[in-house]
C-alpha cells in the first residue's frame, strides 16, 4: 500500500510517497481503508520540525491526524458490527512502528476503536473528514463564548476550516459578525457566509476598523490566527467582553497585554482553557455531523489533492491560500 513519509525535517519537497507493508490491529485497533485525510497546519509545521517539545516526532514518519474511511479489519477486542462500516477517526498515532505507517497520509490506517465516529447519512467522506477536527472545536469554542442575538462577534481566520463555521454558527445566535482574514477571496467567502463586515488584517489599523464597525468593540472575539495579530484582535474585544483564543495560524497563539484586557474587564481564555473542562468530543462530533447533514452548516472545503500531489497540499496551506478545510483524497 501507499503512504507519505517524512524522511528528514524540511519544505514540503521532503514528503515522498512509497509502498509499506499493510498495518495490522492491535486488540483494540482497526485498520480503516482510507477514502481521505485531513491536512492541517499543524501538519506542515510539524513537517519542518517545529513543536518537538509538545510534540516529539522521530522521522521518518507517516504525516496525519484524522481520516475517513471503511472499516476493513478489527482487532480482537472490537465489536464486529465496525467492519465494513463508513467512518471518520483520529489515527491510531502519526509516525511508523516497525516499519508500519500509522499516520492519515496512507492507503491504509489504524484507529482506535473508541475513537471511531460513524458518518451520518447524507454526509460524504470528505464532509465527515472536513468537520474531524473543526466541527467539535468550533461547537466547544462557540458554546463556551455563549454568543448573544444583536452582540458583535469579531472573527479571524474567517476564512479557514473553523472560521467558516463560526460564521455560521454566529449568524445563526443572530449576532453581527465581523470576520477579519487577508485577501478579496477570503473576504468574499465570509461575506457569502453571512458576515456583516469584513475586513483585511494585512491592512494597517485594521483592528481601529473593528472598533469602529462595532462601535466600540466586540462583545466575543473568536481568534484563529494567534501571533501578533491575535494580540492586535485581543484590543478590539469591547469591555467586559470575552476573547477566545483557539488558533496558531500566525505561528503562535496570540500574543497581547492581557493585563490591560483583564482591566477592563475583558476574559481571556486560550485554547487549554476552553477546552480543561469535561468536554464529550464524540458527542460533539456527531452533533456537527448532524447540523451539516441536516443543511444548517456548509462545510466549507476549499481545495483537494490526490496523494501523490501532497506537496501541492503543504505549499497551499503555507503559502495563505487556502479556503475552509484542504485534503488528501486517497482511496474510492
């Protein structure tokens, strides 16, 4: 079977595609026939060897978090009824074990078994894949800022897998959504969501904009980009207001004076925070599965590539480019 590698730390040039031998599940693994993978960007940054103290990679290993899939083999403590059903999952572990790629990046992958989601009727492979990740983040992340009708709701990274859902999730509360991204595509993808404004953070004083259009300040700020930009959305949060700061996209979380936020009254919860408290993930990802299903969520999916074009994947992703979720399609 086929499956990507990372030989060395490096650009996207150092993910090579090649043939390993099929995995085989432990008691309470299964091996999951993989249709599709998610690629995040955490993916690339773990790629050029970042992270090693949170997240320590030895190469050469197989890249990939999430998949979706059949269920093809069982380990010997499973339930029976998972073979031959349609899934999505973590992977079991993203590296190799005796040779055996584990990652998402593969024809073949291994999961544990509790990890296992069953795809709604209704919901392709590559939707279940797209909401791996983001469905349940964006649902802790929104239910924990308890978005009010007619508040002011400031997005960044508006454009990418989370944002989008955000949006949506905003506008559904009946609250006016500002989402903040970089480029006219970007932008227009936010306002076709139902955004009220929008506005581009590669501008100066894009965040005295933010003020402005909110008259003040936003009442919950969702920030997906991190880095110096999250410290600049971390002003534009009004007082008494609350900041949630989930994302990386700028290369860290947000750095800002929360000193000066919390003066004012401001709650700042970053991403361990929100999610410290007992949380049912499954439960989570099935109620996105079922919101998508049902037609009150687009998942938004903005580019695919067949395995053997994942470089294609990493340099879209690190190039800014990329709209709502990316990924590998792998199998039928």
């Amino acid at each position: 079977m086929r499956a990507v590698q990372v030989k060395e730390f490096g650009g996207p040039e150092v993910l090579e595609v090649g043939e390993f031998p099929a995995p085989q599940p432990g008691p309470a693994e299964v091996v999951v026939d993989v249709e599709v993978a998610d690629v995040m960007f955490l993916d690339t940054r773990l790629r050029s060897g970042w992270g090693q103290d949170f997240f320590p990679l030895n190469v050469p290993y197989v890249p990939g978090g999430a998949i979706g899939g059949v269920v093809s083999a069982i380990g010997a403590e499973v339930d029976p009824g998972w073979l031959g059903k349609r899934v999505v999952t973590q992977t079991a572990a993203s590296g190799i074990g005796g040779g055996v790629p584990t990652g998402g990046y593969a024809e073949k992958s291994l999961a544990k078994a509790e990890t296992l989601i069953e795809i709604a009727d209704g919901l392709s492979t590559q939707q279940a894949v797209a909401l791996a990740h983001d469905g349940r983040t964006a649902l802790a992340v929104f239910d924990r800022a308890a978005v009010q009708p007619d508040s002011w709701v400031l997005i960044t990274a508006a454009a990418g897998g989370l944002g989008t859902l955000l949006i949506q999730l905003s506008v559904a509360a009946g609250a006016k959504v500002v989402a903040a991204a970089r480029g006219a595509d970007k932008l227009a993808l936010a306002e076709r969501l139902g955004a009220t404004a929008v506005v581009d953070y590669s501008v100066d004083n894009w965040e005295q904009q933010v003020r402005e259009i909110t008259g003040g300040g936003a009442d919950v700020v969702f920030d997906g980009t991190g880095g110096a930009i999250g410290g600049q959305a971390l002003t534009t949060a009004d007082d008494k207001g609350i900041f949630l700061g989930y994302g990386s996209a700028a290369g860290d979380f947000a750095t800002g004076d929360t000193e000066a936020a919390a003066a004012r009254g401001v709650t700042v919860l970053g991403l361990f925070d929100i999610v410290a408290d007992e949380i049912d993930w499954s439960a989570l990802a099935r109620r996105a599965q079922a919101e998508v299903a049902a037609g009150r969520l687009e998942v938004v999916i903005g580019q695919t590539f067949p395995i053997d074009q994942v470089e294609q994947a990493h340099s879209a992703i690190e190039s800014r480019s990329a709209l709502g979720r990316t990924l590998l399609t792998i199998g039928a």
